[in-house]
C-alpha cells in the first residue's frame, strides 16, 4: 500500500506527462478529424516533408528521352570517335545479290566481301568515314568510269578507308575532316537492278589489311537531354 506522501509525489510526476499527452493531443486532434473527414485531402497543417513528397508525386514527371545513334571507335584514346558512319544508315541485310555484312560469300564462295554496306539513297550527301587526306579517286569497276570511289588515308593513326558508290566532291591532295561531306551516294540500279542502294566501306589497318567497319562503327543506345 502506498502512504499518502507517495500517492502524491506519483500524482505529481505524472501531471506533466498528462499535460505533454494532453497537449500533443491537442494539436494532432484537427488533423486526425480532417483525415477522417475528407482521407484523400492533405490536412492543412502537413508537415514540411509531406507537403515535398506531396509534390513530388503530383509532379509531371519528365520522359527519359533514349535514342539509337552511331559511335565510332576512338583509337587513339583522346576521347574523340575516330570513325563514322558515311551514310547514316543501317548495314545492307540480304537481298537478292547477297549480304551486305563484312565476310559475306561472294562468287558461290570463292571469295569474300572485303567491306560493310551501309544504306543510302542514291543522290544523298556521303560522309568522310575517317579524318585524313584524300589520297585516291578511282573506279568501282576496271573499264567502268559509271561507278567511282573516294580513298581517305589518316596518316596520324595509320588506317585507310575507301568509300565506294560515291560521285566524289573532293580532290586527292584535298585535307577532309571527320563527317566532312565528301560527296553523294551514286545509284546501282543501272548495274545490280533491285539491289538495296547503299555505300561500300573498305577499312584497312596499319598494314594494309582490311578490317569489320563494323565493329569500328556501332549503333549504341543513349540518353537524351
């Protein structure tokens, strides 16, 4: 049994925890009514963090813009692609002549494609795959003056690119620079009708041996501002 001098030193150390409960209640109380009353409305009295998340999920919230783009490869490590792709288009798929990707059975086999085909429309601007200098225009085709070719030859990092179907806008001797236009995509229908017009790209290495345009030049998935 508690004497009356401890029944009244407990009274005294609880009034102020009655008093903190009773004033808590008193400022939570309009809050948990206007809940109550109207639960998909915000209490006017929300606190700070609410009222953000609040407005963060009523905030339109903005696209994530991706786009397919063309990367070339940066072979000297300065940060820049050092390859492009001339036409902006897709590699040439199978059609009625053939595969237009790098190793493709020509002849019934006998030999192998030695570029990468890249779709274009005949007329269309072509673009200088590599930096360098124009080092040869020549024909596609020995005794065919109809088909020529552009060859671009980048004495810094030792590799060479011919760009075949193109009616050149250079001249050899002439300074190009990456994705310079160099000239425009000519028409095979007179030669190959209902073949997929497209571009002929030739990389050769430090060397001379040609290499897969393909692998220099790929198509990545980014994010746009």
């Amino acid at each position: 049994m508690l004497t009356s001098a401890a029944k009244k030193r407990a009274q005294n150390g609880l009034a102020p925890v009655a008093r903190g409960v009773l004033g808590l209640a008193l400022v939570f109380a309009p809050m948990v009514v206007a809940a109550m009353e109207n639960p998909h409305k915000a209490p006017h009295a929300t606190p700070a963090v609410q009222r953000l998340l609040a407005d963060l999920a009523t905030k339109p919230q903005k696209p994530v813009r991706k786009e397919l783009v063309w990367s070339g490869a940066d072979i000297d490590g300065d940060g820049a692609p050092d390859f492009l792709n001339p036409t902006g288009g897709a590699p040439r798929g199978h059609d009625e002549f053939g595969d237009g990707q790098f190793g493709a059975r020509r002849d019934g086999g006998s030999r192998s494609h030695e570029g990468v085909d890249y779709i274009a429309k005949a007329g269309q601007d072509v673009m200088a795959p590599i930096s360098g200098y124009v080092t040869k225009i020549g024909y596609a085709y020995g005794g065919d003056s109809s088909l020529t070719f552009v060859e671009i030859s980048n004495p810094a990092l030792g590799y060479v690119a011919r760009v075949f179907y193109v009616k050149p806008g250079v001249e050899v001797g002439q300074a190009v620079r990456l994705g310079e236009v160099i000239g425009t995509d000519q028409s095979l229908q007179s030669h190959y009708p209902g073949i997929t017009n497209h571009v002929h790209l030739e990389v050769m290495e430090p060397g001379g041996e040609r290499v897969n345009a393909a692998e220099l030049i790929v198509r990545k998935m980014v994010v746009q501002a």
